[in-house]
C-alpha cells in the first residue's frame, strides 16, 4: 500500500501550481486506497517568522480543496533531534566555503544546482582550526563519488551522481535534503510526488535513505505551474493564490475545476469527487499531468 505525503514549506501562501501537485500527490496515494501525511517543512526559521500565519491557512486550503490527511501534521521545526541522531552515524566533513567559492570552483551553468567540488574534503587538522577561526563550518556528508539511480513513474529510470551535499548548514540547522530523507524514511513513506524541480535532487536523497538504512520511495515529479514567459509561478505573478481567485469571484469549486484541466483530468469540484471520476487510470500516460503548467490568472478569472 502507498503511502504518500504533501510537504509544503510555510514561507508563502500556496499558489495554484503548489495545490495542483497537493492534488496530484493525495490522488496518486488515495487511488491505491493509500495514506497521505502532511508535513511542514519550517526549518527555516527566519522565513518561517516573517510569516506566522502561513502553515494553518495552507492546511486550511488544502482542506477546502477535498484534501484530507492521515494523523498529526508534522513540524520539521519539532523534530530536529532526529535528525541530529540520524545523521550521527554518516561520514561526514566540516565545510568553510561560501556560495560564492563554490559557484567559482564550479563548471554548472549559473542558475543550476552545483555539485560540491571537494574544495575542503581534505584538509589537515591545523587548516580546518584556521578556517574554523574565520568562518563557523556547514557539514557536508562524504560520499565517496557514489552514483544512484531512482525510478520516477513518468521519467523512468533516473541516475545522477552524488556530490558531498550538506548535512548541517552553517548556524546548525539540520539542511532540507537530510530532513526530508529522514522524515520519509520515519514516517514510511512510500511515494514522494511533488515538482519536477526536485527531480535532481532524488538520486542525492535517495542514496541519503539507503545510507541510513531506509528503503528509498518511488517518485512521480509533476510539471511545475509557470507564468507566461516560462517562469516558474510567483506571488508578482497576480492572482494566483486560492483566497486572491476566491476575491476575485471564483468560488473554491471553480479553482478545483481549473486545477483538473490543467492536469488533463475531468472536471470535479473537489478531491474526493476527482477520485471518483479517476479511479485506477495510468497516470503516467496523461500527459498533461507531468508537462510545465502555464498559469494565465487573468483569463482562469476572465472564464468564471
Ligand atoms: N518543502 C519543499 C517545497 O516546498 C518540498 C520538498 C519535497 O516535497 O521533497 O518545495
């Protein structure tokens, strides 16, 4: 049985590109008769403070849209000694680069995710004191040049490398990869859905989980919701939250109905009711579902 999981981090409101893979990854799960758990990932503390009331009205959102959840919501926030005593047993290294070191010590395209170039993997004892004196240190996990291949429902198999990705940043907060692979892992989480923009990021986690010996999950990477010019969906994109198109006339069942078509699904008026209509289809086949999403507020509002 799947269990499935939406992991929302409480720094904005979310915009109907975020509730349509909330919708994506409860169907996915719901259709084999599946859990789904809810996770607030708030790690982030300073973000998190500049916005308090974020968390409750996403789950309020999601909701209103027919989305329902098994057990308590869980906060990364509450839960950092766990990923302390998980991480203890990793082979691990202190790092004293900046992001602008590694940006320079690198080869990818500005922009793109930067595979850690090893700049502080060796250093002798009396250097780490030196930079250490400097700068406090990241940690990074040692991963030996270690490759991995995950299977994704719509792009199959998919290998990248691991580069020694960051365990524990600077201040001490546990980093979002090694959150995120110890939650899943904890809570038995079967299937991770959520954007294609974390495609890249599924052989590094995915080879974290083998390493702290849980069994890494399937995944399904859903098309990103962009604004017209390709741009990955944005508050300065205008009306594009559920209570912003609830102010602009659209009523809950409308947006639902907008996010059904842009997935190539029929249109339902909330979860539930798309479940019904959806039952046991190949997801992977509809096309729709794993495509970029381009979101034209004005017109969804213009169509009511
Ligand atoms: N918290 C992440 C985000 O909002 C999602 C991480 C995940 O689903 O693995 O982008």
């Amino acid at each position: 049985m799947t269990t499935g999981r939406f992991a929302p981090s409480p720094t904005s409101d979310l915009h109907l590109g975020n509730l349509r893979t909330a919708v994506l990854a409860w169907l996915l799960a719901r259709d084999d008769a599946g859990a789904f758990l809810l996770r607030i990932e708030d790690l982030d503390q300073q973000r998190v403070a500049a916005a308090p009331q974020v968390a409750q009205r996403q789950l309020t959102d999601l909701a209103a849209l027919g989305i329902d959840w098994d057990g308590e919501v869980v906060r990364q926030s509450q839960r950092l000694d766990l990923y302390r005593d998980a991480a203890a047993g990793l082979e691990t290294y202190e790092c004293y680069c900046t992001r602008r070191e590694i940006a320079e010590a690198s080869q990818a395209p500005h922009g793109s995710y930067r595979p850690y170039p090893g700049t502080c993997a060796h250093l002798t004892r009396s250097e780490r004191a030196a930079r250490r004196a400097v700068r406090p240190a990241a940690i990074r996990v040692r991963a030996h040049g270690a490759a991995m291949t995950v299977h994704d429902l719509h792009a199959g198999e998919v290998s990248g490398e691991v580069d020694d990705f960051v365990l524990f940043r600077a201040d001490g907060t546990p980093a979002y990869n090694l959150a995120v692979v110890v939650d899943d892992g904890l809570q038995g989480v079967t299937q991770v859905c959520r954007g294609a923009d974390l495609l890249d990021s599924a052989p590094r986690q995915a080879w974290l989980a083998r390493e702290l010996g849980f069994v890494p999950p399937s995944y399904a990477h859903v098309g990103l919701a962009v604004n017209r010019v390709g741009e990955r969906l944005a508050k300065r994109d205008g009306a594009v939250t559920l209570s912003e198109l609830e102010s602009s006339g659209l009523s809950g069942r409308q947006v639902f109905e907008t996010i059904c078509r842009s997935a190539g699904l029929p249109a339902a008026g909330s979860a539930p009711e798309l479940l019904d209509a959806v039952r046991g289809r190949d997801w992977w086949t509809i096309e729709a579902i794993w495509r970029p999403w381009v979101v034209d507020a004005r017109a969804i509002i213009d169509r009511r």
